[in-house]
C-alpha cells in the first residue's frame, strides 16, 4: 500500500509517518492519544469512510490487522465488519444498522408473545433454565440482561427449525453481547449496572448481538442439528489429530479409557467458553472472526493446541477420574492475552502443517 490517504504502515510503533498521515488522523490522534497502533488507526480509516473508497484498504487487510488482538475501543466495530453484519462501504452502513435493527424488533413483535404456547413454551422453558447458569454471574442475572437473552435466543430457535434452540447456543450470546456494551462504557462489564443505559442502546446491543451471533451460527449449524453431527466429527478430527502431534498424550488417554467425547464435546459445543475466563474468550474470537472459517474450522486447531498445552498435568494423572477431573477444570482462571497468543501461535502452526492435507493427521 503506496497511496497518502490509504497507507497504514506498521512500523514505529505501529504509527503512521507524519508526511503520509490524513488531516483527519492527526486531529484524532490529539482527541484519542491513547489510540496509537496501526489496528486503531486502521479501523479509524474505516470508520471515516476512507475504506469503502480506497481499493488499497480491503477486508483482508482488516484481517490481518485483526488475527494478533483488536483494542478494545475498536473491537465493536470491527466485530460487525468482520462478521459481514456491517457493509464495508462505510455510505450505507448506517442505513443498514436502522433496517436490520429495526428487522429484528419486528421478529420480537411477530413472535415472543408466542413463547408460551404449546408449540414453543418447551423451548423457552429451557432458555429460561439455561440463562442463570452462565458467567459471569453478575452480568446474565441481572433482570434486564436475563431478558435480553431470552428474546435473543427464542427468537433465533423460532426462526431455525432445523436444529431449534440447543444447550450451549446460549453461550454464544455473551461474548457479542460484552463488546457491544464497551461501545457505551469505560468500567468492565462485569461490574456495570447495564440498567442504567439509554433505552436506546440497549436496544442497539440487543439487535447487534442476535445479528452476530446469527452470522456466526450460520457457520457452525450443523453442532446443533439432532445428534450434533458437526460435534461428533470435529471431536473424531481432534483425536485424529493429538494422536499425531503428540502420540504419548493420546496412548495416556487411551490406557485410561478417557474417550474425547467426553472432555471435548464441551469444547466443541461452548466453543471453549466454559474452560477459559470471558476475557480470553474474547481475545479468541478476534482471531476466530479474521481467520477463515475460524469457528468452524480453525477452532480444531485451537482445542488441540489447548490439550498439548496441559501435557505434563495429563501425564501426571494416573487414572480416568483424575484425568477427567483435570479436563473439566483446567486452571486457567488467571490467563491473559499472552496465554491466548500462545495458544493461538500453535493452532496456527498445526493448521499449517495439517490443513491443506487433512490425510496427515489420520492413522
């Protein structure tokens, strides 16, 4: 990238040399000193609306700026420009936000009055079990979150009759609905009354994450027809796998009888939510949402990285209780993004060395 107005260069610091910046980026950088990397200054290309008129600057440029972590004052946005819930072309994305917001308040009068019908009460008594089990705590009980959820997740069961709503579906709301709140405050979410917000931006986040979540579904849809069949063939390709990267780990579960199914359908299933802290999960689906396929594929690579890593606890443990133990609480409660980075350093050098000739990793 050569142009004045288009580069983005990514070296000192990650800023851009003065001669070759906007005017528009100079006086934002003295509104927002603290956004100094080339990712922010990237989606602020975007957000000026540089992007939908520069050929230069294209969603794979995004991707890449993406795979290593977005700041989190730029995460909402890119998030939906990732997903392919915004338009790249920056002219309509407002209009686009109003309709589809606007849709899917339409789907809420149309159907969420009809949670307690015959037909679907079973479902949302079952969102209604689900949503208090989820972390963190303090945010999903709080009433009017709670509600959000259920409107969200009845709604996308209703319109997704082939698989309905499925235990572990509802994970998958808290990750886009965290990131659409930080458009809206400073503090940690966790801790945030999200009551006190503006009813319109509630009403925002609500829409954003069913659209998001939707996107992302619409990938990954069949872990959730009956019998999962998505989950059972991604949790056969990680036993294939971890049997050629690390033969020891695989025979250690074998001599003990642990079958991956039982450890790995939850991985699977939660996407790894409920075996890493939500800010990792996060951190995570930055890379996910600008790897190709990254829920539905690269995420293999990821699961298998992850149980290498805990190698040495694996071995240590002398029978399948204690291995199972150890699998359903892995100690990851204090990780971080550097944790994270490393993690996905070696999903990506695994899906290098096996993606493009899937017969390598099978017996």
């Amino acid at each position: 990238m050569r142009t004045a107005v288009c580069s983005v260069e990514h070296h000192d610091g990650g800023r851009l040399p003065e001669k070759h910046e906007p005017h528009f980026i100079s006086r934002l950088r003295v509104a927002h000193p603290l956004i100094i990397n080339a990712h922010a200054f990237a989606v602020l290309f975007i957000v000026s609306g540089v992007f939908s008129k520069c050929p230069a600057f294209s969603t794979e440029e995004l991707r890449k700026l993406s795979w290593s972590g977005i700041p989190r004052q730029v995460r909402p946005i890119t998030w939906k420009l990732l997903s392919g819930y915004l338009p790249a072309n920056a002219e309509r994305r407002e209009s686009t936000l109003q309709r589809k917001r606007q849709e899917y308040f339409g789907f809420i009068e149309q159907y969420y009055d009809s949670r307690n019908d015959e037909h679907h009460q079973d479902t949302y008594r079952q969102i209604h079990i689900d949503i208090p089990r989820m972390s963190p705590e303090s945010l999903v009980l709080q009433p009017g979150v709670t509600e959000i959820f259920e409107r969200i997740l009845f709604i996308w069961a209703i319109r997704h009759p082939a698989s309905g709503y499925v235990q572990g579906i509802n994970d998958l709301v808290t990750p886009f609905f965290v990131v659409y709140v930080f458009e809206y405050i400073e503090e940690e979410v966790e801790n945030f009354d999200v009551s006190s917000l503006r009813e319109e931006a509630l009403r925002n986040i609500e829409a954003d994450s069913f659209w998001c979540m939707s996107k992302l579904l619409d990938g990954i849809q069949d872990n959730y027809t009956f019998a999962q069949p998505g989950i059972q063939r991604k949790v056969k390709a990680l036993e294939e796998l971890v049997s050629r990267i690390d033969e020891t780990v695989h025979r250690h579960m074998q001599q003990f009888e642990v079958e991956y199914l039982q450890f790995a359908f939850r991985w699977m299933n939660n996407l790894l939510m409920r075996e890493l802290p939500l800010r990792c999960t996060i951190r995570l689906w930055d890379t996910y949402q600008a790897e190709p396929e990254g829920f539905s594929h690269f995420h293999l690579y990821v699961c298998a990285a992850f149980l290498v890593h805990w190698r040495k606890e694996v071995l240590e443990e002398k029978d399948f209780q204690g291995l199972m133990i150890l699998l359903q609480n892995l100690p990851t409660m204090h990780w971080g993004n550097e944790e994270v980075s490393v993690l996905l350093a070696e999903a990506y050098r695994l899906k290098f060395a096996f993606a493009d000739a899937p017969n390598h990793y099978k017996r």
